[in-house]
C-alpha cells in the first residue's frame, strides 16, 4: 500500500511540502492526500505543508515548522532570548522575523508570531542541527535577537520599562559580543533603536562592571 512506503519516506523529514511530495512521487493524485490525512496518516500543518503525526512529539518541531510554513524566516525575538536564557520566564508562543509579511499562525494548538524585517538587515542567525534529517533550524545569535527585540518591542524605550525586563547579567556579561552589536545597530540605522539598546546595556551589561 502506498501510504506505508511514503510514512517510511517521509518519516526522516518529519515535515514536508507538496513540492517535496510530488519530487518523490511524481503524478500523485492530490486527493490521495486529503484521503490520508481523513485517516490520521498525515497531519495538515499550513496551506501546502503537512507533517506525521509523530513529528509534533519531537522538540524542535515547533521550530522547524516556524522556519518553513512561512518563510524565509528565523527565530528571534522572545523565543530566541529564551534560548539564549537572557530571560528565565516561560515562552508561550514561537516567535520569528521574516521578509515575508507579518502573519500571526494557529498551528496544532501552538502559536507562531512573525514580525516583518528589511532585506538588508535580515541576518545574524545561527543554524542548530535538529533529530530530523538534514533539518536545520535558523535562529538568531544572542547579539541579533537583542537587537531584533529592540526594533519590534518599541514599547519598551525607557529607563523604567527596559530595567522591567530583567534580562541576565550573568549571561550578557559572559557571552554578549559588543562589536556584533554595534555591527547591527549601524547597518539598522535607526537612532531611537539604537538608544534602546544603549539603555539595556547600561542597565544589565555596564552595570556589574
């Protein structure tokens, strides 16, 4: 029966397209995919992506589905200052910077939030090597999801309201690469985001010196 041998196939990846699907089985009856996702075989994730069911049991899916279902795309922002533990509180929602337009996804129970950055700046991620075949997630390095969150979280522009973050000292102090920043902020050129990050590194980077 076909399906056993494409769950075989496919199981490596976790996460495929209809793209993927037809390279490995080209003239596949389209409708042979509503049919297997009626009976559970395969999961719809978004438009033209689908997954196996085990798939959401693994620990970077939430990621790789981020990177894929609306891309090009990386994680930053509060989920990769989680990673990167800046900050210790629980993060509820996957949140990514793209190209692409902003676009907030219900996926399975999980959401995915991504903001729209400028080509010229969309850079400064790291590839982590993930349990699925050749699926790499791209997440931003510690310096870039700083300074993304600091060029979509605009509320926070004060004194008062960045201390309120409390991100850690003990990290920043050990791993903050200050000509990566820098290098971020000129090619950004945005005044009132670079003064954000001046206070933030004021107030949890300067301040144990």
């Amino acid at each position: 029966m076909i399906v056993f041998d494409f769950i075989e196939k496919m199981k490596p990846f976790g996460i495929f397209s209809v793209s993927d699907i037809e390279k490995m089985y080209p003239g596949l009856d389209k409708r042979r995919l509503f049919e297997w996702q009626s009976k559970g075989y395969i999961l719809k994730l978004r438009n033209n992506w689908y997954c196996l069911p085990g798939f959401l049991d693994d620990p970077y899916s939430t990621w790789i589905t981020a990177n894929l279902v609306h891309g090009p795309s990386y994680i930053s922002l509060e989920t990769a200052l989680a990673y990167h533990d800046v900050i210790s509180e629980g993060v509820f929602m996957t949140t990514s910077v793209t190209t692409n337009r902003p676009l907030r996804l219900e996926i399975h129970g999980h959401t995915y939030s991504y903001s729209s950055l400028r080509n010229d700046i969309f850079t400064g991620y790291l590839l982590l090597e993930t349990s699925m075949n050749n699926r790499k997630v791209r997440i931003a390095n510690l310096e870039k999801a700083i300074v993304d969150f600091f060029y979509f979280r605009t509320e926070y522009a004060t004194y008062a309201s960045i201390k309120e973050l409390r991100f850690s000292e003990p990290v920043l102090h050990e791993h903050l690469d200050m000509a990566r920043i820098e290098n971020y902020l000129e090619a950004a050129q945005n005044k009132a985001l670079a003064d954000r990050v001046r206070i933030m590194m004021k107030i949890f980077y300067h301040a144990a010196s």
